[in-house]
C-alpha cells in the first residue's frame, strides 16, 4: 500500500500536466480576433475601369461535328479569328460514351482529342475562348 499511494500522486500529477499543456495548446490556436475587412486591391491609372470598352472581348467560338467511329479515337479542333490568341478551350461530345483524352492550344486554335467506347458512331467538337492579346 505505501508504494501504490506515490505511483497514483505520480500519475494524477502527469495527468494534470498533460492536461494543463493540452488546454494552452489548443488556446494558441484561436486567433486573437477576426480580421476588420479584406482589403481592397487598387490599380492605378486602370484605363478599363475608366472606360470599359477598353476591356477585350472573350469569343467563345465552336468547331465543327467530327465523327468518331465505335472504338476509336477522333480529333477535333478550331482556330480563332485573325488577329485573336486562345485563352482557353476544351470541346463537347454527342454522347456519354465518348470520352475527351486531350485539350491543348497549338497555335491560334484550340485541338480536343475523344474516344469513342460506345458500339455507334459519335461525335465530338472543339470549342475555343479567343481575345486580342
């Protein structure tokens, strides 16, 4: 009985130890308080935001059907006007069993590649987002 009453003062006291780390660690974590607003970003001398018309206009422009045999793999692609670069792309499919495997620019078009896992000929288009540099 005299040693068990040492080993139970010992282990209430680590518990108490461990306690008292635990509740100032999980204190530190909580902000000391909530910031007052985000801040605002300003550019100077921001001519579209003078005049709007300034901004460049973002075309969204669709290729034409290319079909895609039952197993087989099928690219599609489209360029965007003269004088326009694409900014984005990607491409559309005529059924759920024909699936993209690439979408990439090259140049001033835009090129989807799909496959077909279906038993029927599908199709698929490339579709590309074009603006004046």
């Amino acid at each position: 009985m005299a040693r068990t009453k040492p080993l139970v003062l010992t282990a209430v006291a680590a518990v108490a130890v461990l306690a008292a780390s635990t509740a100032v660690a999980v204190a530190d974590d909580k902000p000391a308080s909530k910031p007052a607003a985000k801040p605002s970003v300003t550019v100077p001398n921001d001519q579209a935001a003078a005049d709007p018309s300034l901004l460049a206009a973002h075309n969204q422009i669709f290729g034409s059907w290319v079909d895609v045999a039952p197993g087989g793999n099928g690219i599609a692609s489209v360029t965007c006007p003269s004088g326009q670069v694409p900014t984005g792309g990607g491409g559309q499919t005529s059924a759920f069993r024909i699936f993209f495997t690439d979408s990439y620019p090259s140049g001033s078009s835009w090129v989807t590649r799909g496959t077909n896992t279906g038993t029927g000929t599908e199709s698929i288009r490339a579709v590309v987002v074009c603006t004046t540099p």
